[in-house]
C-alpha cells in the first residue's frame, strides 16, 4: 500500500512539473539574464552561434553559458536532419 502511495506521488509531481513547465523561466545565462526561450527563439529564427553571442550577448561575459548555447545549436541542428529524413506523407 505504501508502495502504491509512493508511486502515486511520484507521478502526481511528474505530472504537475510537466504542466507548470511552460511557465518555469531557465535561464541559460545569468550574466545577461537570458532566458532558453529567448535562445531557442532565435535559433528557430536562424541564428548561430556567432549571432547569439552578437544579438543576445551570451557567452560574451563570463562565458559559463557558451556550452549550452552550443549544445542548444547541436540539438536544433540534429532535429533539422532527422526532420530532413522522415518521407513525406502524400
Ligand atoms: S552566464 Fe552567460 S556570460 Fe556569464
């Protein structure tokens, strides 16, 4: 029973942290106070790297958030390409 009570809980958090998730600001740099909505916006928009540090002024202080900035490009970029390969439905 506790079990139970244990795996109901678990789930009930995973699913209010799921629901609330699109109202959690991250941010990706706190010397800018850029938010990954504001980099993934303008990734969606173009942007590389270069552009980011230019147009947002991440990486451009103390430099801690240039990895996620990166990682951030990489995933956009590889879900491009896997978009790329799936056929197209007539
Ligand atoms: S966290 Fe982005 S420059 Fe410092």
């Amino acid at each position: 029973m506790a079990m139970l009570l244990i795996i109901h809980l678990i789930y009930t958090t995973i699913r209010l942290i799921d629901k609330f998730n699109g109202f959690i600001t991250m941010y990706v740099c706190l010397c800018k106070g850029i938010t990954e909505r504001q980099v993934q916006q303008a990734i969606d928009d173009g942007a590389d790297y270069k552009a980011l540090r230019e147009e947002l002024g991440v990486a451009s202080d103390c430099g801690q958030c240039g990895n996620t900035c990166k990682q951030m490009l990489k995933a956009s970029q590889e879900c491009a390409f896997y978009d790329a390969q799936v056929p197209q439905v007539a």
